[in-house]
C-alpha cells in the first residue's frame, strides 16, 4: 500500500507545482490547496499504515498488547487541515477583494497596477 500511496503523494506534489506556476489566481489558490493536501498525505505515509487498536494500553501493562495506530501523525494532519482551511479561506477573500479592484484573474495583469 505504501508504494501506491508513494505515487500518489508524487502525483498531487506535480500537480500542485503545475498549478502554482500558471497564471491564474484562482489556479495557484487550487495549486496550494492540493499541496497542503499532498503534505499532509505524505506525513499520513510516513507514519505508517497501521491498521489496529486505538493506542491505549492496558492497566498494569507497560506497553500496548497488539499492534496500535500513532496518535501524533493524526494530530498533526489535523492541526495542518485546520491551518490549510484557514489559509485557503483568506486566499479567497483575497481574491474577490482582487477581482473587484483589477477585473482580472491574470497574475500579469494584476502586477502592472503596482504603479
């Protein structure tokens, strides 16, 4: 499973530079989402793929019984979802604050009313 989840974290990573590089706004804003979303994928594999109990372990025992799923990659990816909504959700407002002002969605377009 490990080496299709591999593939897939190389394949969101390539996408999202594809994205970022374009010259719409609205398609870095998709480029940077898919990259916060390969990021936290790539931690998600790193920690390992362990399917099994909650990681509790037993009164009176020093270390868990069976195999148990690491709480610390969960935490962080969910933390990193949290930071990437709030992000991705001020890079849209950004945007449409833009939009309105330069009536365009190239990035080009946008840099010659620096002046």
């Amino acid at each position: 499973m490990e080496p299709i989840m591999a593939i897939v974290v190389g394949l969101l990573f390539a996408a999202s530079v594809y994205m970022m590089l374009r010259r719409s706004i609205v398609k870095l804003v998709i480029g940077l989402m898919l990259l916060s979303n390969a990021a936290n994928l790539l931690i998600f594999t790193a920690s390992g793929l362990t399917r099994g109990a909650p990681p509790l372990i037993p009164e009176g025992a020093m270390a868990p019984l069976g195999p148990v799923a690491d709480p610390l990659p969960q935490a962080l990816i969910l933390t990193a979802i949290v930071i990437a909504f709030g992000v991705l959700a001020f890079a849209v407002v950004l945007i449409h604050r833009a939009y309105e002002i330069v009536q365009a969605d190239d990035l080009d377009q946008m840099k010659e009313t620096d002046s």
